[in-house]
C-alpha cells in the first residue's frame, strides 16, 4: 500500500465558470433559502414522498436546537437525525467563507454555534430527539436512533467551521461529542459494545484526528468499523431490551430490514458485496478509506477496494448514481440496473463522492477521480435546480410524469425537483459538496503534485509553487496549464486522462510530447522556473452501451461527451421518447447554446422515429420491420433535466 | 342491444384431449389436495409473499365454518374472507361431477353442505370471520368485511351444487342468504345504502336469478350496480361509525388504497376507465354484464363495452393477464404493461374469463370469445403447475429468480409456483374454471348456435340436434365438425374465426366453401339431417410485437401459434435470455413434443446472441455493431412454464 503524506497543497480558487456559477449560487440562493426553509419560514410544499412521514411543516430543525438548549418549549418534531439538516447546511456555509467571505452569513452560523453549545449536554451529548422527548432512550436503540450519525455530522461541521473561521467553540463542541462517545462505547466494561445503525462516526472522527492529531479519535473511528457485525444481534439485543412492541420503533419499519442493510451480518472485513442502504454504504466505505490509510489496516482497504470495485463495476448508473431500489433506498444485486424505478439517492452520489476523494489518497489512479467527476457533472448535481432551491431525492433514469402518477412503483420517481423534503438529508449534503468543491482537486504524494479534474483553478502549494489551470470545461477539452516555480523545486506533476478521452495531445512549453499513461495519469518533471501546459481531450461525443450482462439496458444506448452524460427531454423531443431509435453510429452535431438552461452543450443526435400507432388500434399484432422517419434527437446534459415544463425524460435510447 | 334468449343447449362433454387432461387432474389432484389443505392437513408451506398475513398453518377455512357452526371451539383464523376458499372448492366440485361422478366426493359435498348450513346464522347470515369473534360488527365496515363477496361465493357455489346435485339445501342456504342481504341492503328506510368494498354479490345474485327465475334477486343485484358511488364517502362514513382506529381495521392497510381503487368514487356510469383491484373490476364487470342482459340497462351496458374496450385494448398482456402492479393488486394506467413487475393474478384472468363469457351473451362478437380463449390457454392456465398441487398467485411475463431475490420491487414475482398462500383465492377460483369449462365453448341465439371455442366435445341441443367436434387444438388447427339435426330443424350454425388466424380454409361436407367473416363468425344455414364441416384453422407461428404505445414491449417480440403465447425458459436456453435477438421475420419451426411437460408443442425461432460480456469489464463502454452469433432458441407454452428447474423466462425478446 503507498501511503502519501499529507497534501502540501496550501490555497485552491475555483476559477471555472461552470463550478463559479455553482458556487455563488450556493451563496446566494441555496444558503439563505435553506436556513429560511429550517427555521420553518419558508412558503413552501414538502414533496409527497414514503419518506415524509407525515411531515407538514418546513423542518422544525433549528426550533428542535432551541428547545434542547431551553430558548423554546415543545416537543421535538421530524425524524431523529432532523438536526443533520442545519449541521450539513452550517458545514456548506462554511466552506462558502473560503470563496465568498460573508459577515451577514457568519453572524448567523457564529450564533448557530452558541445555540448548538447552548444545546449540548454537560457530558458532550448531542441529539434533540432524545433530549428533549426520550432522555431515558439514549444510545439503547442504535439500529434506528441515528444518534453517532448526527453527532458526526456535527462533528464534520465543527471541523469545517473551525477551519474555515477558526472558532475555537465549534471544534470544542466537535470533541467533547467524541468525547462523550468514547466514553460510551467500546468493549471495556460498562461500555457499549455496539456502533451506530447509520455509519457516519467513522469518517467524522477520522477528520476530527486530522484537525486534532488526537490518536483516541481515529482508534474511535477504527473500533466502530472493526466492531461492526461481531456480533450480528447486537441491534436486536438493544431493541429487546429497550422494549420489544413496534410502537417502541424511532422510525417505523426500520426493524424490518436486515442485518445485511445495516452492514452488521458479519465483519466488513468478511463482506464480499456491498448490501443495503446506498448511503450507508459509501459513508461506511469513506470512513474505512480515511481509517485504512491512516492505521494501515489491511482488511479494511481490501474491504475499499472490494466494495468500490463492485459498486463502480457492477451496481453504478452511467450517471453516477447508486442504490436502485425504493425499498429501504438500497443497492440490489449486480447488473441490475433498472432506469424507471431507480432510487440514485442524490445523498449517495455525494458519499460516493467522498469515497472516491479518499480513495485517491490511498491508490494514484485516475478511476477514482474519473468516478468523482462523472457524480460532479451527473449523478450529484443532478439533485439541484438550476435556481438553488428545488431537490431531487431520487434521481431516475428515465421518467415519465404518466409512470410517476399511475403506477405505485414509480410513486417513488418525481419528475420535477420538489421545494423539501420530510427528510431533508440531500439538499444541504449536495450544497456542502459543492462549496467545498477546491478540495477535490489535488492531492500531494511524496514529490508528485496529482491534478484530478478539470475544473479551472488557481492553486498554490508549498515553496511558492503556483498552478493556474484555464478552460471551458466541459464544453472543451482544451486544458490550458501554467505552473510557477519560482525556487526551482523540484517535482512531479501528475495530470489524469480520463477513461473518457482514449486519446489526448499533449503540448509542453508549445512543443508536442507524447506520454505514458500509467494507472489513469501521465507524469511530467517539472524542474524550471515555469511550465505551461496545453492538454486536448477527446471531446467527441460518444454513443455508449452497457455491460451486456445488464438486462435493463440491452438493445440501448447513451451518449456521453467529456464527463457529461445527456439526456432527452420531452421538452425538446416529441413524446414518446421510447420511439426514438439511435444506431451506434449515429451522427451527432454537438453545440454551446448559452440562452438555453444558465448554458449547455447540447447534443443532436440523428435518430429514426417510428410512427405512433393508435390508440384504437389492436394491443398486439404480427410484427414487420416497422416503418421509422429520420428525426434529429436533442438532448441536453442529465444534470439540467427537469428545469423546464414536467415530461418524459431518459438517458438511455433504444438502440 | 341484441338481446339473446337461454341458451338450448342441454349437455355438453368435453372430448379435448387437453382439456380431459386438466379436468381429470382437477378430480384426482386438486380437488384431494386442495380439500386436505383447506382442513390442515396438509404437509406444505405457505408462499412468502404480502398476501400471506403472518399465516403459519394451512388454512383453518374448514375449521372456521366449524366453528361457527358450534362443531368446534376457537377462534376464527385467516382473512374475513377466507370462508370463499371453501365455496370455490365446493362449486369446482359441482361442475366435476358433471363430468366425473364421484359418490365418495359427494359424500363430502353433501356432509360440507350440511356443516355450511348448521353455520348460517338464523336470518341467513353467513361469514365465520364476524360470527366467531365480531358478531357486532356485521355489515359494519363493508369497505373491508367482504361479507356480501363471501356470501356471494357462497351462492354461486350454492347454485352450482344444485345444478349438479339436485340437492334442495344448497339452494337455500343460498336464498337465505340472499334474502338476509336483501333485509339489510337497500334505499329503505333502516337499511344500509351501500354495497361491499369487493365485488361479487352481483354476479352471484344473477345467478341465483336465473336458478330461481325471483325477480328480486335481480333486483338487488342490480341495486348494489346502480348505488355503487352514488355517495363516494360511503365507506369512510361507516369506518368512523365503526371506530376509525388503525387497529380496528380488518385488513390493515385497506383504508389507505383510494375510493376509485374501490369502484366507488362516482356512480359506475360515470367511471371512464376501470381503476383499481383487477378482480374487483372484472367481478364487477361480469355482474354488470349479467344485469344489463336481464335489465335492459343501458348504462349498465355502455360500461361493460367502456371497461371491455380499455381493458383489452390497453391494459391487457399479450397472456390475457391483467392488473399490473403489485400495489392493491391492481391497474394501473393505459399502455403501461410492464413484464417483470407485473401482477396479472389468477383470479383476476379467471374473472376476465367470466366477464368475457357473459359479454359473449349480449353482443355475438368473436373477440370475447378470442380473450376467453386467449385466458384458457395463457394467462389463466398458468396459475397452476402441471400437477395440479403448486399454483402462481403472480403471473409475470418476465421472470428470474436473482433479481425475485435480489429485488424488493420483484419479491411479489415467485419463478416456482407455490404449495399454496396465506390468501389463497386463486387455486380454488381456476379448479372451478376448468371444471366448467364445457359452459363456455356455445351461446345461442334465436335460431343460431354459436361455437366459440376449438375445445373438442360432443354437444347435446333440443329438437335431438347434436354436434360434434373433433380435434387435436390447440396443437393442431384442423377442426372438424359433426352436425346431427334428425327432425330437419332450420337453424344457423356459427364458428368463430379467431383473430389469430388470418385466414382459414373450409370444407362443407367435403366441398370447399368461402363465408364472409362477420363480426368474428362465420355463418352457415343447417338445414339437412347432418353436416360435416372441416375448418383450417392458420397455425403459423407468428412473431408478435405490441402497440408501440406500449414502452415496456417497445423494441420486443413474442411468439404465438394458435392461441398459445410461448415464452422462453432457462431450462432450455442458456442464460440470460435478454441477449438472444429475434427478428420480425424469424425462421420458425414447429414441433409436439409428448414427452415434454406432458406433450407440448415446442417452437424452435432463429435467433441471435450476444456473447456474454465479462463480469469484470466496464460497465460502460462506446456502442458498435456488436458481435453475435445464430442459435436457436427454444421455447414452450407460457402456460407450461416452472414445471421444470428454476429459472429466468421470458415472453417478450429483444427485436
């Protein structure tokens, strides 16, 4: 295993247009909407979703803070973790300072933190649900309590607050909460030998041993994922004890998945494929990455790489996204991928985001960041509007507002983002993916710089080493790099072709080079005064296909250019879209339309359209080869779908 | 509106040697098995699926009559409705002895006629679920009670019995009951203005109509038709009367399916396309189709022809199955036919058989003898294995046991039929449509005689007329027709053309002769001592595609010969089955194979197939003209398919 030291990296400005736009939205719509939306002063409608709970109000989640800290009285409202929805948004605001410095902004989140203080127990515990309606019910119904899972999520917070501002409180309330767990967990006597239901803790405590240093925070870490599925009836033993009835459950249903869901049928380092809950999965898979490269445990990197492998091999979406099933918002089984019942958790795409910016800190290869980039462009961003302030929770494939209404097995499948939700994991998580975007661009190995994407920055390490990367990406593919280094160090700096581009040209100081590729990067030495770069991916636009061991998506095909994978809407194509037919050569003509959706490549994609038959005639008759018209297909990146009027959409096109 | 008199015919048996086969099955397994069952003493497992209620035994139906009748003490078990399962059994038995005397059977309908009548109630009563533990809740909660469609069942098998048997007591349990029901159901003052959240009692008071010749069975049948929707809040009223408690419903869950899921949002004539539970639709439609003929009603028949038409044309698997999520069991919106999720009970294609056969009896059209045939070779036959002890409850057209396993959204799709389910209505329902299949093969009509099915029997008229079909069908389309008319009657004598015959060739005592087809007949004068007829029938294989309306069968073909819709089954064809490809101009070759799934017709098509990709490939890589290789694939009658190891199977293929 090569273990890289700590990134040298000291400053990233984000300086794309594409992420710029992203970003001051984040400011500007996202965050103020989001905190109106919390402190229940929003006009707004929670989707109807088997997730709202019955939920009729915003959120209730910054009135639950108030009541734990005494400002309010009443009773807690929402689900248990209603806390993690102001934890992620405060964790997004303060990634925001980074960019956009904003003292109106920081006045609010400076006295969320007080409140938050305010809130904590003498002993460090933090969850409103059980302060203020269940104290007596604390830590003793883990499979469905989301306790570690909201204290982690503050911690995450507390971190990038502290960080960001340096306020010394907000890392304190971080600490005395792992704290607290560390004093209530573990397997000495009168400890809790158990874990939480919903994995977060890991990675939390792993980022509080980075700020820290605080080796007891990363042993924390590491128990938690070591401990999980010892004993497989831990969840079961804790509910029997905490009194067996159903109307005893936190959250309704939650006792009927599996031990498998919950990741805890056995060691991780038994589990050959991921099960259950997407999000679960990749928080648990993020946690391992951070723990493994830091412990150097064997077991848990090979459970990394085993788990990565099969999701990214077998159970990803083109798009991205993960978890394929409603049903407890899951993985199911491999190749199997179906578009129209899709879950693709907007959440999950996020943690499979942070998996994969782990994982380039344990292995330099570029499929990890060719997976980060396509949840950047697809499967992630996908969750959001264009105006900042409408959600996907699920985020199909294919969609048809017809499906959606009329068949209960797309009740599940909206076809326009929603204003909020009963449980509002997704908003905030996307909003804190996009502010901390900078993060997910370098990472540092011994002498070697690694540049990840092709998002355009202004970066500057150690040594006064500056890197400016320019571009339209991903319009272009014309990567333009100029490298300062004004002491002469000397390093290596690493850029990633992407599995998208099979060919690239490469030009060093004006004059053509040719280079290895060699695990997804090529390497250059950089060892003069200033360096520029020019890089030319393969933008052509590509018809793709899947594994033909995917039953869902045979006889289909997608298209792709660059990391943007596109989709047909109903807005643009005259419905039904599923007559379209498109061959694997078909011409494409590719262009930037600026007017359309805040600025898009849009594809045309010459297609043969069968007439619609009527609808008086016979359900079934002798098949002929059937008469098509030549029609130009448009379609427009997946990310942008479901911004204009409610139709049909799909991403894959029948063959 | 061509109002039919009875039909004159006095005796038909049936000769097919197909359906001989099923019909002896019925006396020497089903009937045995499904007895022992029904009294607990059966050595079998209950399928895992949402019907199944946390059921553990048997059944206990027989023992809940018991126990009403005061013959044993405890408590009522199963579903309100679980008395029906008793009844189906009884009328298949009915219908059995027509064609298989059987004194020592009939010893046991007698005894179980005697237990049924020593458990209704004084004032005509009868449903062992409010008797034994809810007497104070009778007819109190109708949207979930299904008393009115136990007792229905009970009538229908009640009218059969006596049709079979003679036996007087069978018949007026069944008045009693009626009579119990018309005293509480009514516009009356004191009595309640509804009707049952289950259709049934219609149909079944139709029946008991036409056995009796009292108009004020007709009456009330057509009452319950008529006041269905008149208050669309009737149900929800009695619930709040009744106690509106989550916990004081019947069924849990029930409340929460809609009042169209019901029928009951708006009176029946105004309801455009039927929603909801797909037997509730065709109980309904059947019962309607009844009281239309007998009333004149006019609205009554303007939404048999409605629901007919969007039902067959538009919500209608190319197997006659119907209702197409699992959710409620029901339909769900037009052209949405979805193969590996679909529901398509067997009840629901048994109804579908009732419905076709009384509409039969108001228009002399072919196409609903051609959907009652296509339900008895297809859709409805499946729900039972070959021998005659494992029935489907689900019938899907696509099928594989990964993804039943590995999907919760499949869970509902078992590839093995089961010994036997928690709600069993269906095994029951298809013993008593095969035992009375010889009821659907003529109507007649003033002076014409109408032969709807290829089902070969020998047929007893008045006025000495016989006729006599021979033939090998469905394997063979050479039909062959014996007329007896000793007294020189006049009368017309007309033969379905089925509309998957393009063409046909007919010989009228040995000379050849051309008939216009006439709404699916063709006509000929009789009026000779006898007439030999020799119809050929087109048994071309046929490739079939769907409506291109239909986006689940959109780039898919079928296979067809006769009335038989084939699928492809793993036991035969290398799996997955998705990568084989047929064209719409397939070379097919047809064979009868008697020693396979007891003597099938096997179709061998040309096909192409992908080579399998490799499982650790990408999942995602750029579309060309892929490779493939010629095989031939071999497929079964649907209806025969998990006689054999499990499987995938498949109706529709890739084009």
């Amino acid at each position: 295993m090569q273990v890289y030291t700590a990134p040298k990296l000291n400053k990233v400005k984000v300086t794309s247009d594409f992420w710029k736009r992203y970003r001051e939205l984040v400011v500007k719509e996202v965050l103020p909407y989001q905190w109106k939306v919390m402190n229940d002063e929003a006009d707004i409608s929670i989707a109807e979703d088997p997730q709202n709970n019955g939920q009729d109000k915003n959120s209730h989640a910054v009135a639950n803070l108030k009541i734990a800290a005494g400002e309010m009285k009443g009773h807690h409202y929402g689900f248990p973790f209603q806390d993690t929805d102001v934890y992620k948004w405060l964790e997004a605001a303060a990634y925001s300072f980074g960019y956009h410095p904003n003292p109106d902004l920081k006045k609010i989140t400076d006295n969320l933190i007080d409140l938050i203080a305010k809130a904590q127990d003498d002993d460090g515990y933090l969850s409103t649900y059980f302060q203020i309606d269940a104290p007596e019910r604390k830590f003793k119904r883990l499979q469905q309590s989301h306790e570690l899972y909201t204290m982690g999520h503050y911690i995450e917070a507390g971190v990038a607050y502290y960080n960001a501002t340096g306020n010394e409180k907000a890392l304190d309330i971080a600490k005395r909460m792992a704290d607290c767990i560390d004093n209530n967990f573990g397997l000495e006597e009168g400890k809790i030998p158990g874990y939480d239901g919903h994995p977060e803790i890991e990675l939390a405590l792993s980022r509080l041993y980075e700020v820290t240093q605080d080796k007891k925070y990363l042993d924390l870490a590491h128990y938690f994922l070591t401990q999980r599925g010892q004993d497989p009836a831990f969840f079961e033993k804790q509910i029997k004890a905490d009194g067996d009835s159903v109307d005893r459950d936190l959250i309704p249903g939650m006792r009927d998945f599996t031990r498998e869901y919950y990741l805890a049928a056995e060691p991780i380092k038994d589990q050959k494929v991921p099960h259950g809950h997407a999000v679960r999965v990749v928080y648990l898979c993020t946690g391992m990455a951070y723990v493994a490269r830091y412990t150097g445990d064997k077991d848990l990197l090979a459970a990394c790489d085993r788990f990565w492998n099969d999701i990214v091999k077998r159970q990803m979406y083109i798009t991205g996204n993960i978890g394929q099933t409603t049903t407890g918002e899951a993985f199911t089984y491999d190749y199997d991928l179906p578009n129209d019942t899709d879950y693709g958790e907007t959440c999950a795409s996020v943690g499979m985001s942070f998996f994969a910016r782990q994982m380039l800190n344990i292995h330099a290869k570029g499929e990890y960041a060719d997976v980060l980039e396509k949840e950047l462009f697809n499967g992630a961003l996908s969750g959001m509007s264009l105006d900042g302030k409408h959600f996907f929770y699920v985020n199909p494939l294919e969609a048809d507002p017809a499906a959606s209404k009329g068949n209960p097995g797309k009740s599940h499948v909206l076809t326009h983002r929603a204003d909020w939700f009963g449980c509002a994991c997704c908003p905030a998580n996307l909003a804190r993916l996009i502010a901390s975007v900078d993060e997910y661009l370098y990472t540092e190995s011994g002498d070697t710089i690694l540049s990840h994407q092709f998002i355009a920055n202004d970066a500057e390490f150690d040594d006064g080493i500056k890197v400016s990367q320019t571009n339209h990406f991903p319009w272009s593919g014309d990567i333009h790099y100029e490298i300062e280094n004004p002491n002469d160090a000397s390093f290596k700096f690493g850029i990633r072709i992407p599995s998208w581009s099979a060919s690239y040209e490469l030009k060093v100081n004006g004059g053509a080079k040719t280079l290895p590729v060699k695990d997804g990067f090529i390497y250059l030495d950089v060892d003069g005064k200033s360096l520029t770069l020019d890089l030319k991916l393969d933008m052509s636009t590509k018809i793709m296909r899947a594994n033909n061991r995917v039953s869902h998506d045979f006889g289909k095909v997608a298209v792709q250019r660059g990391p943007v994978v596109y989709a047909a809407e109903q807005a643009d194509n005259e419905a039904p879209l599923w007559l379209y037919q498109v061959s694997p050569d078909a011409k494409t003509d590719y262009h930037f339309d600026e007017k359309l959706l805040d600025g898009v490549g849009v594809v045309k994609v010459a297609a043969k359209r069968e007439k619609l038959d009527s609808d008086e005639a016979n359900l079934y008759t002798e098949a002929k080869s059937e008469e098509t018209e030549n029609v130009d297909l448009t379609m427009i990146p997946y990310y942008a779908w479901a911004n204009r009027e409610n139709g049909q959409m799909s991403v894959w096109l029948n063959r």
